[in-house]
C-alpha cells in the first residue's frame, strides 16, 4: 500500500503499527508464489504463451484471497486479458475473468464474461455459479436463482453449496444456508480444498451463526477456521465480534488489530474504533475512524470497493450526511440489492427525509432476510416518523434475532425500545419525528 503524503501523523502511525506485522507475513513465500514465479519465469521466454498466461491469472487469484490484496486481482485481470487476446474461446480464462471482475465489484461486466464462458461450456457449472453470484450482488434474485439451480443439476460439490447459501441467506432460510454451509465444509473437507477456501467456508458459516445471535458456535465456526488457514483476515474480525458481543473488548481489539496487520479495510478500522468507544478509549478510537476514509479514498480501487461501507460509517457517525446519501444513491445505480436499498434509507433517515426512508426501507425489507440491522434501521425509521407500533415491532424484531448484532447499536436498540414502552408516543412536531430527537449513533462506522 502506498502512502499518500497528505495522511495525518496520527493515522500514518495506526497503519504504519498494522502493517508491521506484514512485512514478515509476506517473506513466507505460499504456493501461489511459487506458481507466479514459475510462471513468470516462463513468459519471459514465451510472452505469447496463452495457457501460461491463464495459469498466471488464476495464481494471482489465489493470492489475492490469502492476502485481501486486491492488486492481485488487478495482475489477474490483465494476464487472463492478454490469455483471451490469444485464444477467444477458453471458457476457463473467460470464466476466470468474469470472477476477477466480481471481486472487483464490476458485477455487468463478470456477469457478460460467464455468459461468454458459458456460450463455449454450457455445462460449465463453476461458470453458472460465478455468474449467480454477480445477480445476486445486483439484486437480480430470480436470475441468480436460475443460475444457482442449474449450476447444481450440472454436480454438486463445496463451492456450489457454499453459493447457494448466500441466495438462501437473503431470502431469510437462515437454516437452508447453515445446513448448506456445513455441508460444503464437509465436501471441502474430503476432496482437500485449498486451506483458504476450506477457511472461507468456515467463516461463512460463523456469520450466518453470528446472525443468529449463536456466540458459542460462531466462535467454533471463526476458530476452525483460523487453524485451517492461520491469520485468516476474516475470521480473525469474527472472533473480535463475538470478544467484542462479550465484552471482552481487550481480546476484541488485539484481534482487530492482528486482521488489520493483514489487510488494511475501512471496515474493519471501523469497528476497532467502535470496539474502542465502547471500552472508553475514544481517543484511539479517532485514529482509526481517521484511518476508515483514508483507506476508502486511497485509489481508484478502493473508492469503488468501499463507496458502501463509507456511506454506512458517515452515517453511523453523523458526518458528512450529504456525502453519505450521494454514495448512497451513487450505490443504488449500479446495484439493486436489499443493502443498497437498506443504504439507502439509512441515509435518507439521516438526512431528516424520513418518508422517503421507509419507502426505501420497505424495498429492504421485502425478502425476508433475517438481519438485525435491517430491522434496527426499520425501527429507528418508525421511530423518527413518530409510529411507535411499528418501532416497536422492528426494533423488539432485531434484538430476538440478533442481541449482540452491534456493540453500539444493539444498546442503542435497546435504550430506545425501552423508551417506546414506558411512554406513551409523542404527536406533536416537536417527538421523535424531528432532526434534533434522532439519536446520535456517535464516533463509529456502520458495517
């Protein structure tokens, strides 16, 4: 990561401290580097030659899931660009780029480039399977749903039960996605699955348990994980969610520190300083609130991967709520899905346009999905347009499903539900309605 001379001291020495760490992690060469070594080796002698450029593409996929460094997806794009120059009809390379275009949140453009490998491979059922997934990402839920089930009539193995899940996830079968879930672990298991992807999985199936407020088997979920890939970013962060739904936040914020030390996301410098606020340690918790917009508007890259997460953190804090609602809108152009919606109205609502949130909200809601947060917002939308049944119901909603869904917002939830039922609802302009009685969500991101 390239340092931008305009970061302020106390955010240079956040990430300089993070990323310590990875300079050792780096010096131990994976097989992924090894492969793009070798292959390398081979294009200096043969820079025409497709397959090895196909093969080079795939190993930088590989290491841009080890390390979250999304560079590598960059690298792979451009070397399985110049494979298809070569050979046009490789439904592989085609289906591999379509996915390099999906990490990289070019969702049209991976979903042409699946349709592309399956015009040569119809029955290429990985190519079905990364094509489900760029729908699901647009809101396209029936088309995924379509690409899911044909993907699985072609065969079954852990990566198409690991898709499914998500599609069953967002449709509120909470149930459907574990047992899917666990059962890719198992498949993954007997066929030895790349430690990385067996960890994925596993994280995956933390989440869904985390949703469901279940610490102890999101725990075991987020621990296997890391003894099937060590360090793994993403399961490191779990387990700082289930230390931080304990209030172990010492253990949450180490393990906070020890994921950022991987991979540098704004999401997870949000919730280290959100961790930090609730351990009454707010002045560190500024520097790495600080260091959330500075990774967002590093490149290029970032700005697009990050718009969302971005929008959720000014909104969340109460900042820059005009920024926030572009990003929001700017969002909803290019993805259709229940969160750019949920974005949406969260933003709307912070912006005092309270009516238009919970149309937003409504389009949010319309699945079903069991996510706390979904109908946390739900709530404190009803509650700032003064409709306290319905704040009520969403809010109460929220906290069944998920107590420990935020350090702070849960609390927030819950002060407020409390609130609803020992007074009676205010009707007059000056209650909840108004911009001055919404409640500060205070120095914290939203992911």
């Amino acid at each position: 990561m390239r340092i931008a001379t305009a970061l302020p001291t106390c955010v240079l020495g956040v990430l300089l401290v993070a990323l310590a760490p990875l300079h050792a992690l780096a010096q131990r060469a994976s097989t992924a580097d090894n492969h793009i070594a070798y292959l390398q080796s081979v294009l200096r002698r043969n820079p025409h030659d497709a397959r090895a450029l196909y093969r080079l593409g795939d190993a930088y996929i590989r290491k841009a899931r080890e390390t979250g460094d999304v560079a590598y997806f960059k690298r792979a794009e451009g070397a399985i660009r110049q494979s298809l120059e070569l050979t046009p009809d490789n439904a592989g390379a085609s289906r591999h780029l379509a996915y390099v275009l999906y990490s990289l949140h070019d969702f049209d453009g991976a979903a042409t480039h699946a349709r592309r490998a399956l015009a040569v491979d119809e029955t290429d059922r990985h190519a079905y399977g990364v094509l489900g997934d760029a729908l699901l990402e647009v809101g396209k839920y029936t088309e995924s749903e379509q690409a899911y089930r044909r993907m699985m009539e072609l065969g079954t193995d852990a990566y198409g039960y690991a898709r499914r899940a998500g599609l069953k996830s967002v449709h509120g079968d909470s149930g459907g996605a574990i047992a899917d879930l666990e059962r890719a672990v198992a498949d993954g298991l007997v066929a030895g699955l790349p430690a990385e992807s067996l960890a994925w999985m596993l994280w995956q199936l933390g989440i869904e348990h985390a949703a469901l407020g279940r610490l102890d088997r999101a725990e075991a979920a987020f621990t296997k994980a890391l003894a099937a890939y060590p360090g793994y970013h993403r399961a490191l962060v779990g387990l700082a969610h289930v230390r931080a739904a304990r209030n172990r936040f010492d253990e949450a914020v180490a393990l906070y520190l020890k994921a950022l030390a991987v991979v540098p996301q704004p999401d997870y410098a949000a919730a280290l300083g959100d961790v930090l606020v609730a351990a009454g340690r707010p002045a560190e918790a500024r520097k790495h609130y600080e260091l959330v917009e500075y990774i967002g508007r590093l490149d290029a890259i970032n700005q697009v991967l990050y718009n969302r997460e971005l929008a959720y953190f000014y909104a969340d804090h109460d900042v820059k709520l005009d920024t926030a609602l572009e990003l929001a809108r700017r969002e909803l152009t290019v993805r259709q899905d229940i969160y750019a919606y949920d974005l949406l109205a969260w933003t709307l609502t912070k912006n005092g346009r309270h009516a238009e949130a919970q149309a937003a909200m409504a389009s949010a809601l319309r699945l079903g999905t069991q996510d706390a947060r979904l109908f946390y917002h739900a709530g404190m939308i009803a509650h700032a347009l003064a409709d306290a049944d319905q704040a009520r119901t969403h809010l109460a909603r929220a906290l069944a499903l998920n107590p420990h869904f935020h350090v702070r917002h849960a609390r927030v939830a819950a002060d407020t539900l409390a609130s609803l039922n020992a007074n009676p609802p205010l009707t007059s302009a000056s209650g909840p309605g108004s911009r001055a009685a919404h409640p500060r969500t205070g120095s914290r991101p939203g992911s």
